[in-house]
C-alpha cells in the first residue's frame, strides 16, 4: 500500500491512522528557522467523524486509505440493506448497511444519484446531493393566500422526512430541500 | 471540480506594491549607514551541513563544475566577502528550502542577510530594532532570554529539565515512539514551536536571546550565570512569528570545522545523507574572518507583519504551487 511522507500531507488527503481511515482536514507546517520541523494535522476519522489533532515530525509518513467517492444511483432497500449502482455503466452494484447510510436515509430517493465512500471495496457512508427534491405527502391544509407572511407548519416528504414549510404548501407539491441544513428551499414546478 | 491550471498571482496588487516599498526602505536604510550592498551566487557548489535544513540539488554543468545547490542562505559567500575586506555588507537575496511549505513558508523565499564589522550581538540587536521597527512603526522590542521565555511561558528550565521529564512534558505533542527518535535540541523546538513561539511578540516585539550553545550554529558560545553554555545568538518575535536570527559570528576556523564535522554526524545518525563541507568558506576564516555581528531576516514575513497577512502566498506573486 502507498504511503505519505510530512512533504505530501494536504486536505484531502485519505490515510490509514491507527487503523481508521482518516480524511486530512488542515495540514499546518511548523519549524523555527534553525529547528527541527513538525507538521500539526487535523483529521476526521471515517469511521467515526470525530476529528483529530495530531503531530508528526517531518520525514514521518502515513499509511494511504484505500477510499474512494463514486456517484451512484440509488436502487432499493430489502430492509437490511441499501442497494445501489455506479453510474459508469458498469452497473456494479453495492450494497450499504444501516451505519453507511446513516441520517442519508431520510433523503434516498429511487433513481436519485449519491455519493458513496468506498473503503476497501466497501460503503462506509453515503452523502446525498446539497440539494433534493421531494413530494410532500403529508401535512396540514394549505392556508390561500398567504404567501409573504412567515409562519411554517411541519411536512413528511415521500422518503419519510420531516422539513418545516410555508403553510401555503399542499399535499402532492415537489419541493427544493437543502440536506446540509435540512431547509426548505423552494416549490419545484411540476412537470 | 477540474484541476483547471492557475495563472493569476496569489499576492493582491496592493500587496505587491508594499512589497516595492518595503525593498525601497530597506535599500534607503542601508544606504544611510553607509552599508554596501552585494549580490553573491543563488547557485553554489556546496550545500550546508546543518540538520535541519534541506537544499534543493541543482544539477549545473559548466566548466568543469557539475552538481550544485540552490543556496539555503548566502551565509558563506557574504562572510567570504568579509574575510575578504568588503566592510559592512548587506544582501537581499532568494534562498531555499526544500520541503518548507506552510502558512509562513515557501521553498523559495526573500532574505534580508546583513553584516556588521565591528559590532557585538547588542549593537546588533539595536539595528534590527531599528530597521523592523522603523519599517512597522512598532514599539521597540522587549528582551527576553531563551530560558526565561521556556520557563514563563512552557513552565520547564530549558537547562536544567532532565531527558526524562523533557520527553515525558513533550508527550502532550507526541507519541513515546515518535519521541524515541529525537534529540533533547528537538524536543525544546517541539515545546518552542507550540507553547512558546505563538505566545512570543503579542503586543511588543520580543528578542529572545542566549540560545542553548547545542543550538549555537555560527555563534560564539559563552557561560551564563549560572554555568550554562549559551550562544550569542538571538531571534526576533512579532505576534508569534518569527522574524530573524542573528549571531555575534564565530570567527574561529578549528570550532567552525568541529561543528561541521559534528553536523554530518547527527545527519548520518538521522539516516540523512552527509553534505560536503565548503572549504572554500573555512579557507576564508583561516585568512581571518572580522569580528562581526550578522543577521538574516524574513522579508516576506516582515511583508506579512506591515499588511497584515495571514499567510505568506498573500504576499507572494507566485507560491511554489503556482511558480
């Protein structure tokens, strides 16, 4: 396996720490003029998503993660897992367990395209799109003509998901979803 | 995302222009006191010994002369100047490093080099003092030594902690097996670098003085008063970064070679491979070099200290990765 040397650290680096793959989130390098030089590491841990510090003196290096991200269409649940396919055309399909996909699941969407991380061959998480569109199939009566005013009412879009909208969205409506924060983003017109 | 290639400079043009200004002060500076400047090879044939510094092998081919290193400072061609009879000498010149790329670091950066015939660490210090502080419009510096600023700031005596609590104060950084590879020199630029350094200059510019005489490099060694070895050496600190290092210089040739021996002999213990001493340089402190202060100052940092940049690439045209 291929490994980094302190001269090769930078963000985004995929590595193996104490077993766990790591993504390197900030690499800082220190050294007095006339010193020995250390770089001081930030790290999240795939497994996990803790995050962390870390110093290495300079010359050390770091076992390579084999991590990989690739676009892939989601297929099907059977309950215990989560299919899905490379876009590539290869159709090669994976199948992700509950701890890969994670808070994902509330935005799978059939045909839909996410990012899975691969980790030896195997889906570690699932990272859906910044922004999902969804039908709502649940929520309170749509109040007419209130448009401008604020207020918001919950609503259950078609994969289970809760978001806060303005009460003048009805039952049927395909909405513009942020997943980062979870917000609604807008109507999306349907076609 | 697509790895489009970038060819805009990185250093805004209010950045650059600074830049102009600053190198126009210094020259102004220098012309004042009637100090020459020089110019001397970027490409030598020698590299240094120190252990801690990497040159960047150039592979020259000319009359004879083949190999070559870009200079990691122009250290030895200026005190051959001196050795010489040049008198007071200043240089600006472009040295590198290899492997030095941070915040505060490219490979390849400006140093203000200068030296001063006749003038001890104190004088020297004064200068300095002058230059930067003239240059920022900064309070004048305070005077802190080496020992004091570990032992205020890091709460360890950098002289009389033994091996065995330093490596144990260390392990909050490290890892005992990162540490077993170690000299106690690296451990106190381990505790320099995260305790003390980003204390160091807040408010006032510091000089920290008296370095432990294994950090001694090219400066005179003396005893302090209680009995340790230290150097004539000082660095320069402002808000944390640091900006020059200075030496009441070594002018003898037999402990110039000593230590150059004993460098090789941390790098072959290091698993580093051994420099050729520049024999030409002791040949220049055999003939005799003068007594004289040096010192060698980060202009790019300097630069970063007047218009307040957080890292260097913002006072660059081009960083390495866009050179």
């Amino acid at each position: 396996m291929a490994s980094y040397s302190t001269n090769e650290f930078r963000s985004g680096l995929k590595v193996l720490l104490d077993g766990d793959p790591c993504i390197m989130l900030e690499n800082e390098f220190v050294k007095p003029g006339k010193g020995q030089a250390f770089n001081r590491v930030k790290l999240r841990n795939l497994m996990t998503n803790r995050v962390w510090e870390r110093t290495f003196k300079s010359g050390e290096s770091l076992e390579a993660a084999d991590v990989m991200d690739q676009d892939m269409e989601y297929l099907y649940t059977d309950g215990e897992f989560w299919h899905f396919m490379l876009t590539d055309g290869s159709f090669e399909q994976y199948a992700a367990d509950a701890k890969a996909v994670g808070d994902t699941v509330k935005w799978l969407k059939e045909q839909d395209v996410y990012t899975v991380t691969l980790y030896n061959g195997a889906p570690l998480t699932v990272t859906p799109p910044n922004f999902v569109e969804l039908e709502v199939v649940d929520t309170d009566p749509g109040m007419k003509g209130d448009t401008a005013q604020g207020g918001s009412k919950p609503a259950t879009l078609s994969t289970g998901a809760v978001v806060n909208v303005p009460l003048f969205i009805t039952i049927g409506e395909v909405l513009k979803v942020d997943t980062r924060s979870g917000e609604y983003v807008n109507r999306v017109k349907s076609s | 995302m697509t790895d489009q290639p970038v060819w805009q400079p990185s250093a805004s043009r209010e950045h650059l222009k600074s830049r102009a200004q600053q190198l126009a002060w210094v020259r102004g500076f220098f012309a004042e006191r009637g100090v020459l400047e020089v110019e001397t090879p970027v490409l030598g044939r020698h590299g240094v010994t120190d252990i801690n510094l990497d040159g960047i092998a150039a592979a020259v081919n000319a009359a004879g002369v083949s190999g070559g290193w870009l200079q990691t400072s122009p250290e030895y061609h200026m005190k051959r100047l001196l050795a010489a009879g040049s008198g007071c000498i200043y240089q600006i010149a472009r040295v590198f490093r290899n492997g030095e790329r941070g915040s505060r670091h490219n490979p390849e950066f400006s140093l203000l080099e200068w030296y001063r015939v006749g003038l001890d660490d104190t004088a020297m210090m004064a200068e300095v003092a002058d230059l930067v502080c003239g240059w920022l419009g900064c309070d004048r510096p305070d005077v802190l030594t080496y020992r004091e600023a570990q032992q205020t700031l890091a709460g360890i005596d950098p002289m009389a902690i033994t091996d065995h609590d330093l490596y144990q104060y260390c392990q909050q950084w490290l890892e005992p097996e990162q540490l077993a590879g170690m000299g106690r020199d690296d451990c106190l630029d381990l505790v320099m670098s995260f305790k003390v350094e980003p204390l160091l200059g807040r408010g006032r510019p510091v000089f920290i003085t008296r370095y432990p005489a294994s950090q001694a490099a090219l400066a005179r060694v003396v005893s302090d008063d209680d009995g340790y070895p230290v150097a004539h050496r000082f660095e320069l600190y402002i808000d944390g970064l640091e900006l020059c290092n200075g030496y009441w210089e070594l002018t003898d040739p037999v402990e110039q070679r000593a230590r150059f021996e004993q460098d090789n002999r941390r790098r072959k213990a290091a698993g580093k491979p051994e420099m050729a001493v520049d024999q030409s340089f002791l040949a220049a402190l055999d003939a005799g070099l003068p007594e004289c202060s040096g010192v060698a100052l980060g202009l790019d940092r300097l630069l970063m200290l007047k218009t307040g940049a957080e890292r260097i690439e913002d006072v660059l045209a081009f960083p390495v990765e866009r050179a």
